[in-house]
C-alpha cells in the first residue's frame, strides 16, 4: 500500500514537473512572438524568406536569450528600440525639421519686415511721382507762355527788320495770285504793309492795297491808300499830316514804272492826329487798271511777286 502510494505522489510530481516546464516554455515563445511582431511593425525593415530580418539575421536568436532574463515586455521593447537604426534616423530628421521650422520662422519675420519698409517706400514714391507730375504740368505752363512770348518776339523783330525812319518803304507782296483770288471772292479783299517812320520820332504809318480795287476802283483798278498809324511820338508832331505822298509800282523788268503823287486834304479826318490804333485809308482807288496789273507784256508781277514803293516827301 505505501509503494502504491509512493508510486502515485512521484507520478503526480513527476507530471506537475513536465506541465511546469510546458507552461513555462509556451509563455517563452509567447513573449518572443510578441517581440517579433513588434520589431515587424517598426518602418525600414524588409523581411526574409523565413520571416527574418535580412538587416539582422540574429535576431531570433537573441530574443530567445533576451526572454529567458525575465525581463517585463515594455522594458525589453524600450532597450530594443534605442538600439536599432532607424531611431538615429528619426532623431536626425526631427532635428532637422526644427532646424527648418527656425529658418521659416526667421524668413517670415524678415518678409513681414520689408513688407513694412516697402510699403513706406512705396508711399514715398508715389508722393514722389505726384510732385513731378505737378512740376511737369508747372513746365508745360510755363513753356506754353515762352511759346507765345518767343511768338510775339519773332514778330517784332521781323517787324523791326523791315521798318524804315526815312519815310520811304519799298514793299514787296508774294503770291499775288492766290490773294487777287481771296480778293475777288472777298475772303480777303485787303492787305497791309509793315509800319514805316517818316523819321525817327516822326509820323507812323503804313500802306493798303486793295488787289481787285476799292470805291470807285472795285474790279478795275488796284486801288492804294496811306494809313496813318498811333505813334510813340504823335504829342510832338504837327497835325494834320500834310506831307506830300508818292506812290510807285514797280515794272520788276522793263522798267516802266508806274506813278502818282498827292497831297493829303488837310480837312480829312484821315490825316488828323490818331485817335483809334488807325485811322481811315486815303488815297488812290484808281491807282492802276487790272488790265495792265496783269498783261503779259509788262513785268509787274514777277514770280508770283508785286512790288510797291512809298515815299513821303517831308520837305514839300
């Protein structure tokens, strides 16, 4: 009875001894399945044929020996970790997206900055522009009133150069055609001379022609007339004007001049002192017969070109 019983208890020992070590063998391979599966999971790792990692072919190995330390799961799973590659990586990459992350930071500030500064200059330069602007409408002003001004020069001078202070005028009318046609129609019946002096501080006065004729000369005759003019010196002149005129169309190539004198009518309003900047033309409505103005055999016209003298004879 007791071998029996001897029998039993080294069974029953022998049996918890064997379901020990299976137990405790079946939790091994567990832990190391565990490991495995989370040394898969990490990224950059390429497995085997068999499962293994191609970057470390120990490994197997080595979580076998890892799991029968005993060590806790997570404890096993943290030194792992820090001892594979990929966590440099990691670290190296999170260092340099901070680096980035700075540089960004800094390019942001600084752009902020010039926009700030870019737009004060562009505040500037717009002030800038508008202050030329009205400088250049100022010029343009100023130089419109120099135009007129140099105008008004010209003309005086023109004017001057061909001014006399001896009472003689010698004068010369271009393009007689087109102005006896303006005086046919009436668009420009009449055309005046440049002023002339008797002297220097003498009568002011100047001649009008009338290329198809006025008053009694109107489509016959060239009619001539004597126009005197405000002067600068009238307050120490003697009035009426009663010097002797002399009129003379020139024949520019035979020489045939024609010519007539006359005397001013001292009753005339014409001829008394100037009220007005002119006063009424006197003198020749018949002066000379169309006719003749234009014949071919005569050289009045020349080139397009009459030519008048006038003399006034301060002596008679």
């Amino acid at each position: 009875m007791l071998i029996i019983l001897f029998f039993l208890s080294c069974s029953c020992s022998e049996m918890s001894s064997s379901e020990f070590l299976k137990n405790k063998e079946i939790e091994q391979v567990s832990f190391v399945d565990k490991v495995r599966l989370r040394y898969q999971q990490m990224p950059g790792e390429q497995e085997g044929e068999n499962g293994t990692s191609q970057q470390h072919p120990h490994l197997l190995e080595a979580l076998y020996q890892l799991a029968n330390l005993g060590l806790p799961l997570d404890k096993l799973w943290e030194s792992l970790r820090t001892g594979f590659p990929f966590h440099q990586k990691v670290t190296e990459l999170e260092s340099r997206q901070q680096t980035l992350e700075n540089i960004v930071s800094v390019l942001s500030r600084e752009l902020g900055r010039r926009e700030g500064v870019s737009g004060v200059t562009l505040g500037e330069a717009m002030a800038r522009i508008i202050y030329l602007e009205q400088k250049v409408e100022q010029q343009d002003s100023l130089l419109a009133v120099k135009d007129v001004m140099i105008s008004n020069l010209a003309s005086r001078i023109h004017t001057l150069e061909q001014t006399t202070y001896d009472g003689c005028l010698l004068w010369k009318i271009p393009e007689v055609g087109l102005r006896s046609r303006e005086a046919r129609t009436g668009n420009r019946p009449a055309c005046y001379s440049p002023a002339f002096y008797t002297s220097r501080y003498g009568y002011k006065v100047c001649l009008k022609v009338f290329l198809n004729g006025e008053g009694t000369g109107t489509g016959t005759h060239l009619s001539l007339f004597l126009v005197l003019m405000k002067g600068e010196y009238d307050f120490q002149l003697k009035w009426p004007f009663r010097h002797k005129v002399t009129f003379t169309l020139l024949d520019q190539d035979n020489k045939q001049h024609i010519s007539t004198s006359f005397r001013p009518l001292e009753s005339s309003s014409s001829f008394q002192r100037p009220v007005n900047e002119t006063n009424v033309a006197s003198g020749l409505p018949e002066f000379c017969p169309l006719n003749v103005l234009h014949s071919p055999r005569t050289s009045y016209i020349c080139n397009d070109t009459l030519a008048i003298q006038a003399v006034i004879d301060m002596k008679a």
